[in-house]
C-alpha cells in the first residue's frame, strides 16, 4: 500500500475499503478489528487508514539518547498472522539527569495527517511487558469519572495516547495524554500471549484527558510512558502491532434521537441578525385593556402597599404541605423580609426609570392613585385561583400580575414568587435590564420615563426548575429570577436556596488542621502505597472510612458542631482528592442487597458503595435527632457513580460532572453520556438530586447557552429539576461576552423551552442599545466558529477559542465590528460595555497571538 511523504515531513495514509468487521486475507493492515456488534454501529462501508511504524522519533529529539527509549520497527506475529510493529523499550528515567528534561516527559511520535472527525477510529494490537517491580493497573476498573493524568501515568502497564495538532500547549510532553491504552481495551478480551485490542472512538467516546484536539488538523500521533516508574535497572516494553485509523463505523451509545436533534441543529445554525428594536418595546403577551399611568413628569403616581409584619405573608397560608420540599422549608420564618426586600426594590428600580420616589406603605392610603400591592396576602380576596395554580406541583416560585379596579397586584405563593413578579412587571414595562453580574454602574441599564405608563399586568408564569443558580453571589443574579445562592449573600433574605459545608468530610478539614500539619485524627488518615501519611492535606487524603472508631468519633463531631445552630441542611462532601485508603478494613469484600461480591477491582461501584454505606448511617442519625434536617453531599469522583445500596431520603445527592469532556455538546452527547447516565441513575436513587456543573468556570468568551439548553430540556423531561454551576466569571469575562452567556442561561434554567437566538437579540438590544446589530455578529462569528470546530472542549477554557480566532484569521474582522459598535453606540453604559469589550477583545487576542508565535517559531515540542 503506497504512502506518500509530504513536504510538510507529515504522512499522507493510503486508504483500504472494506465491510464493516470483515477481515482481508491479502493484507493484515486493512483488517478491522473484531468488536462485539451489539457495542459498535456500523456506517456502510468503511475505509481503513494503516498506521506506518516506520517513521517514528523520539521527542526531545536534540538529546542523542532521550531518556532511555529506544524504538524500533519489527515483525510479529499473532493468531499465525504477521503483523507490522513499533517496538518501544523504556529504561528507567529520573528527572533532571538530562539537562534541558526536567518536568518534560518523552514521547514516541509520528508526523501524521489525518481527518480524525471522520477516521473517527484509532485501533492496533499492543503487548505491554512492564517492568519487575513497577506499580499496575493489573486489571482493576479506572474510575468513570477519571483520575488525573498522575495517575494514569503512575501504573505502568498502561500509557497515553495523543493527536496533536501544533497547538500552543504540547499537553501530552506536560503529562496529559488525550486518553490512555487500558481504558479502551475489553476486559473480557481473555489471551494468553498477552496481546490486546485497543479500539477508541476518538469522536464518541469518553477519553481519560480533559484536553481535547482539532479533529480535522491532526498533526502527530503520541504515545507517552511516564519511565520515571520503572524500577532502577529495569525496563518496560510496549510493542504496538498494525495500528490504524477507521471510516464507516462508531462505538454505540444511547440516546440517539436526542443527540440527532443537536447534531441537526448546530448542522444548521446561523446566527440571526435581524432586526431586534422589538425588543426595547413592551411585549404584546399580557397586555391590558386599559394603561394605568404610574409617574407624571417625574412624580409618582403609585404607591407601593406591602405587609412586613405579622403572620399574613406566612408560606402555609398559601402553600399546602409546604414542609415537604426543603427549597420552601428554608423560606419559612423569613417571609416578610424579602417581602420588605421587594418593595424596595421596586421602589429603587421604579426610581432609576422615572424619576419618582414612591411611597412604602403597609395598608394603603387614601390617595386617589395607584396602589401597587404586593403579596398574595391583598391578591387571595381577587385572584385564589391564581394562588392556587402558583402553589401546584414543586417549582413554587412563579408569580402572577393582575389589574383589579384600576390597582395592580403582584404576588406569588411563595414570598420569592412576588420578589420575581417584581422584576418581570418592571421589565415587560420598560426597557431595563440587568446585564451582569454585580450591582455597579453597569448593573442596571434603562431609558429614563418620566411619564411611565403600565401597559403588561396581565400575566401567570411558573419556572420550569425548582432550584436556579450560580456557586456565586450578587444582587443581579436575584434580578434575574436565580434563587441559588453561594458565598456571604444572605439568601434567605431574598427567598433563597444555600448550603453550609462543601468539600468538607475529613474530620481534620473540620477541626481546622491545615495542609501539611499533623493533626488529632492521625489514625484515621489512609493507608496508601503501604504507607500511612504523617501530615494531612485536603488534595491527597481521604479517610480511613471502615477504621473501627471513626463513625462514632464522627458522629459525635457532627452532633457537637449542630448543637446550638438551626441549620436545616449541612453540605459534607468528600475531599478533593483521590488518596483512598488501601487498609485490608477499606478494601474488603461488599455485600451487596442484591447478592453481588464488590471487591476495590470494581472500583467505581465498590468505592461508591462504601462511601454511601457509611455516610447513610451519618444523615439517618442525624436526621433521627434533628427530624427533617438533610444531609447533602457532592456525588463527586469516587462518590459520583451509583452505589449498589439505598441512600434513603436524608441524602440530597449533588451530581458534579468533573469532568465534562465536551461543553460544546450536551450532556447526553456520547462523549457526555456517562454524565447523563449518571444523572438519570441519581434521579431514580434521589428525588433531591442537584446538577452541579462547571460551566461558569473560566468562562469568557465562548459561547455555552445554546448547550445548556438542551442539557435542560432532557432534564427536564428526566425529571432533574435543580441545576447549579460554578463560576469564576470576573469583570473581563464578562467584558468578553461572559455576561451574555450567564443572564441567557439564567432565563434558561426558569424555562429551557425559550429560543436562545431570540434571548441573545433580548439581551444585546437592552444590553447594548443602538450598538447590537455590530455586536450580534462580534458575537455571532464567534459561535458559528466555535461550534463548527471539531473540537472537544472542557470547562477549563484558557486557550481553545482565542487560539480558534487566530488561526481562522478573524481577529481583524471581529475587531472591525467592535469599531463599528463604537461608532454607532448613544446609551452612556452601553458606550462604556463598547470600550470595555474592545480592550478586553485586544488583550485576549494578544495573549492568543503570542501563544500561536510562540508556538509556530520553533520545531514543536
């Protein structure tokens, strides 16, 4: 088979067609692999792209003898069949002792070009021969939620596998392959001479890194082997035989039907740039018969009624069995402050727009003007159907406005629900909008109305979620109809939803011990690697969790710190690592309810079972001594997937995919789809179950909302009714678009079922006045490119999309739409977010810019 060498120094691969799983007696490098047909899906014919293993370097290559590899091609044979091979021998390599090496990891390449998007399969046989003495995987699971690269590279019968495309970050000489050999391999594959079938789905199936690569500009193939875990004077040696990449045939995953509906639409996505001065106009849905005048020439002609005190806001004087949810439990005793709170709100926003200072009263006057009332307290004697309605099923914060004799009603069931109506009258009667995150002077955008009319009072809407928010605080996130909370913001005071605790269930975490200190619970830190730690740190360390004196100890801890607090959930998730203890206790045989031995080889059930087995004995015992109190958890690394046991209803599980491979794609896409999965599993254990995702951190300029749109219509429909994310978004992220993102998602979690293109248009027109039709199509190319791109993406986005930008060449015309924004801009705050976008726009690009030079302006390495 002919293969042509490029001037580029990369390999063109000739190509070979066959049927799907019929093997070719008259070449062994157009064979496909045998695969259980239930498993993969066959695409018509398929073509097959033989790998050479001529043609290999070792990389750093200016080092005569880089770390102890050698390489060499050869001959095997296998089943009786001769196959070309890549030999790789690995010497024992100890940082430092070459110089220019330190922190860098040798890597056996190959220049390749490929289309990996569509020779979407990279298969080969391997033998790996680990050295004496050395650490191995042996068999055993790898987690489903993945280790970090550390660890993969630590057992060493197993390796990375990378494409690289000439990006500016070489991941894979930093450690971090794109996945790794023994996690694409059958376990049931039995063979005696100790050959196995590597098959990897590059396009749909989970990878072990979180770094993706351009599909369609592959530029090397790589295998990485961290040697710095071969025993002194020993050697290891992986030997891979016909490797080859695959057209025409895809690992099988579920959910098919809605991973087609997203793939037809990003198919088809354009962004709309018509015309959007509608949406500075007051909506046609809710219209009254009759406009009720509320400000003459900056003076009020309104007042605002509310009760503050008392018992007549009382949540159960509208909401029958509201103990049953926690979300409403919490709101409880705290009523009349966000009822306070949403009467100076109204007041305040009603006075940026007009001008006006509108009375607060607690029983109206006997003015002839407007009583603006809010509360279901004053709308039970009008509108109980409409308390009724609001008060239905367990999304309990919708509101309704209603006009009765020339008065306007604004009320809820819960005291949140007239906080949200606040917000929905004064934007579907003005043009304001809360753009971002903080309340600054960029916080509130609006035209001033002296001679503001009430044209919208007649509306009824209900969320979609019961629990909406960020790992965050602000003001504006209350603004925009959130009622999740994080951090120092005093949610109750606003109708919402926290938690104390987090990352928090070592006892020395709790007893205030810092990283590196030896602390009291001494004897409960883990066995690892036959050791046990003389400090603790939160990163490395879990407990010894069958230790026969830790739960009483831990229990007894738990009692002590609730004693004198009225804290009606605790937050105790597992610590932030993967130190589990390898104690004979800790790995011992589970029973399962079901019958089923678990062993530590069952790695993903068994340590989630003895995680939950034993944090069930906790919540039961304090729920038993504190009736109703809830005990919560992240459902995070070795605790995310599902134990083989009950959890009971004093668990509220928070699923945390960390880490999504993919937030370009739902999280049902297949390279997803154990994340979902996983959710559905949680939704069937737990009512309760919290989604608690990552795609506010690092979030910039990329686009994300179109994603979790259709992340929250399946959640819908699944019945995961709470979604929360975490953020680190900061004022030049938001500058970049950020803010954009987060207000549309935050619309989204009320009602997923809205079109995001037309909440884009919304926000752009409110957000940036005159200047949108420019920074529509800023932002527009920016999502067409960034969702064309076959490209995998993680949360962690400090390079792709500027990287994306530079090598598209787009940054000259982007910068011109942001010229043409500032040239056309009016609106003060709007001029200010203008020049803001384009500073921060140059800066990204520069730092993109010097990445990409860097990059181009030597060999890469």
């Amino acid at each position: 088979m002919k293969i042509r060498k490029q001037l580029s120094g990369a390999l063109i691969l000739g190509i070979s067609t066959v049927s799907l799983f019929q093997a070719s007696a008259a070449d062994v490098t157009t064979c496909l692999p045998t695969v259980n047909a239930s498993d993969w899906v066959a695409g018509g014919q398929t073509e097959v792209n033989p790998v050479p293993v001529k043609g290999w370097e070792i990389l750093p290559a200016e080092i005569k003898v880089p770390h102890g590899v050698k390489i060499q091609d050869k001959t095997v044979t296998i089943d009786g069949v001769e196959m070309p091979a890549l030999e790789i021998t690995y010497e024992a390599y100890r940082p430092g002792t070459v110089a220019g090496t330190a922190g860098r990891q040798t890597l056996v390449r190959l220049p390749i070009k490929i289309d990996a998007y569509t020779y979407n399969v990279l298969t080969f046989m391997c033998k790996v021969e680990p050295a004496e003495g050395s650490k191995l995987l042996a068999g055993r699971e790898t987690p489903r939620t993945g280790w970090s690269s550390y660890h993969f590279n630590a057992f060493m019968d197993n390796f990375g596998i990378s494409l690289f495309d000439n990006g500016p970050v070489h991941w894979a000489q930093l450690g971090v392959s794109t996945t790794h050999f023994l996690n694409h391999v059958d376990p049931s594959e039995k063979r005696t001479d100790g050959w196995k079938t590597f098959i990897w789905d590059m396009k749909n199936e989970d990878h072990t890194g979180n770094k993706g690569f351009d599909m369609e500009r592959v530029a090397w193939l790589e295998i990485n082997y961290d040697s710095r875990g071969v025993p002194d004077n020993r050697r290891s040696v992986i030997t891979i035989a016909n490797p080859r990449f695959i057209k025409g045939m895809r690992k099988n995953y579920p959910d098919s039907e809605l991973v087609n509906k997203w793939a037809s639409f990003i198919d088809s996505y354009k962004p709309d740039y018509s015309d959007s001065t509608r949406y500075l106009e007051n909506p046609k849905e809710g219209r009254i018969a009759n406009p009720i005048p509320i400000a003459k020439a900056g003076k009020p002609l309104a007042e605002i009624v509310v009760t503050t005190k008392g018992d007549a806001n009382r949540i159960e004087n509208f909401v029958k069995n509201s103990d049953r949810l926690l979300e409403t439990r919490m709101q409880k005793g705290n009523e009349n402050i966000v009822h306070a709170n949403a009467a100076a709100e109204l007041r305040l926003l009603l006075g940026n727009i007009t001008g006006a200072e509108y009375p607060i009263l607690e029983t109206p006057s006997a003015e002839k003007n407007v009583k603006i009332y809010l509360g279901a307290n004053y709308a039970k004697k009008h509108f109980q159907t409409d308390i009724e309605k609001l008060s239905e099923g367990d999304c309990l914060d919708g509101y309704a406005i209603r006009v009765k004799d020339g008065d306007i009603y604004i009320f809820g069931a819960l005291p949140r629900g007239t906080l949200n109506g606040v917000y929905a009258f004064l934007e579907n009667n003005s043009d304001i909008i809360f753009p971002r995150w903080s309340v600054n002077e960029l916080g509130v955008v609006c035209t001033k109305n002296p001679d503001m009319t009430i044209v919208c009072a007649d509306m009824l809407e209900r969320p979609r979620m019961i629990l909406r928010g960020w790992i965050s605080s602000a003001q504006n996130l209350v603004r925009n109809k959130c009622n999740f909370y994080h951090g120092d913001f005093n949610a109750k005071a606003w109708g919402g939803y926290n938690e104390v605790g987090g990352h928090c269930f070592s006892l020395s975490y709790n007893s205030g011990i810092k990283r590196g200190e030896e602390g009291p619970y001494k004897k409960f830190y883990p066995l690892i690697d036959g050791k046990r730690p003389d400090t603790w740190s939160e990163y490395k360390h879990q407990m010894c969790i069958n230790h026969p004196d830790l739960y009483e100890t831990y229990i007894n801890h738990w009692r002590n710190r609730l004693k004198n607090n009225t804290q009606q959930v605790l937050r105790i998730g597992v610590d932030d690592n993967w130190g589990l203890c390898e104690c004979p206790l800790c790995s011992a045989p589970i029973k399962t309810p079901d019958g089923r031995t678990l062993t530590p080889m069952n790695f993903n059930e068994y340590y989630s079972t003895q995680f939950y087995m034993f944090l069930k004995r906790v919540a039961d015992n304090l729920a038993e001594s504190r009736p109703g109190f809830v005990t919560s958890t992240y459902t995070y690394f070795h605790a995310a997937p599902l134990p083989a046991i009950d959890i009971g209803p004093n668990i509220r599980p928070w699923l945390c995919p960390y880490v999504r491979k993919d937030i370009k794609s739902p999280i049902y896409s297949p390279v997803n789809n154990h994340w979902w999965q996983m959710l559905k599993g949680w939704r069937a254990k737990s009512d309760q179950v919290v989604f608690r995702d990552y795609y506010g951190l690092y979030l910039q300029i990329h686009p994300i909302a179109e994603v979790l749109a259709y992340d929250l219509r399946a959640m819908v429909d699944a019945g995961a009714l709470r979604i929360t994310a975490e953020t680190s978004i900061n004022d030049k992220a938001e500058d970049l678009g950020a803010a954009e993102e987060a207000w549309i998602i935050n619309r989204l979690m009320w009602n997923p079922d809205q079109d995001v293109e037309q909440l884009r248009k919304y926000y752009l027109r409110r957000t940036f006045r005159e200047a949108a039709p420019a920074i529509e199509k800023f932002r527009g190319t920016i999502r067409s490119a960034w969702y064309r791109e076959r490209r995998n993406a993680d949360f962690d986005e400090n390079h792709e999309a500027g990287v994306l930008l530079y090598n598209l060449g787009l940054e000259k015309e982007l910068q011109g739409y942001l010229d043409e924004a500032l040239k056309t801009v009016k609106h003060p705050q709007s001029r200010i977010m203008v020049e803001r976008m384009r500073a921060a726009f140059k800066t990204y690009m520069d730092g993109a810019a010097r990445e990409m030079e860097k990059a181009q302006g030597k060999k890469p390495e």
